[in-house]
C-alpha cells in the first residue's frame, strides 16, 4: 500500500520526524494540531475557542491535500491545558462537525509544546467510496 506524507511545511517536521497527516490507502491520520501560524506565531493567543478554529482550519488543509474532507473524519482527539474551557473548544468543534459527528474525545493535559497553546487536536479520517 502507498503510503503518503502531507507535509505543513513547518521546519520541526523533519527536526521531529513527523508529518502533518499520513494517508495509507483509505485511512488518513492527521497529526496533533495546534494554533501556530506559518511564521511560528500563535493564533488566538489566550482564546481558546480561535486557537481550536485555526487548528481545525489546518485540519481541513491538510485532509484536503490527501484527498480527503471533515466530511470523511471518524475520530477527533482534543487536548487542552484547561477543561473549563470545554465549552468554547467544544463550540468550534460542533461548527464543523454537528453533522458528521465523529468519535470524540475531549481531555485536559499538563501543558503542551508552548505555554501559549491552548488546545491541540487530532483526527482520523477514511476515505469514502469515489472520493481521491
């Protein structure tokens, strides 16, 4: 099976050795996501209803580039560093999934890879008959 790397193009993909998302056949996994920006700068900085949007906003980019759409995601993941703002994560969330409702978990975490995060996500996706 092919096996394909979407890359964000952040320069610690390599340093890390990770990818955005991966698509083997129908399956697609997209890495945790977050609210850094293409020049390393943090979205919604103390929001995290905007941070959980932009991620989610990278989300699509990258399924889009494996062929791929929300419409097709089975499984989200979302961490964030304060369960009391579930609500808002949660909210920006809802506007892009009320419909296709995949599997989902929303936990709290210690901290992530910068004290400015607020709230990272994943998700998985299968690619549906007839779709690239």
């Amino acid at each position: 099976m092919t096996r394909r790397l979407i890359s964000s193009g952040a320069p610690w993909e390599r340093t890390v050795g990770y990818s955005r998302a991966v698509r083997v056949g129908n399956l697609i996994e997209v890495a945790g996501t977050t609210a850094v920006d293409e020049n390393g700068g943090v979205v919604g900085e103390h929001d995290p209803y905007r941070q959980a949007k932009y991620a989610l906003e990278k989300i699509g980019r990258a399924l889009a580039e494996a062929g791929s759409g929300f419409e097709d995601v089975i499984r989200t993941r979302m961490f964030v560093t304060d369960i009391t703002t579930w609500e808002e994560v949660g909210r920006a969330h809802g506007e892009v999934f009320a419909e296709i409702r995949p599997a989902s978990t929303l936990v709290q975490v210690a901290s992530l890879v910068r004290p400015d995060l607020l709230v990272e996500i994943e998700a998985t996706a299968v690619v549906g008959e007839g779709s690239s």
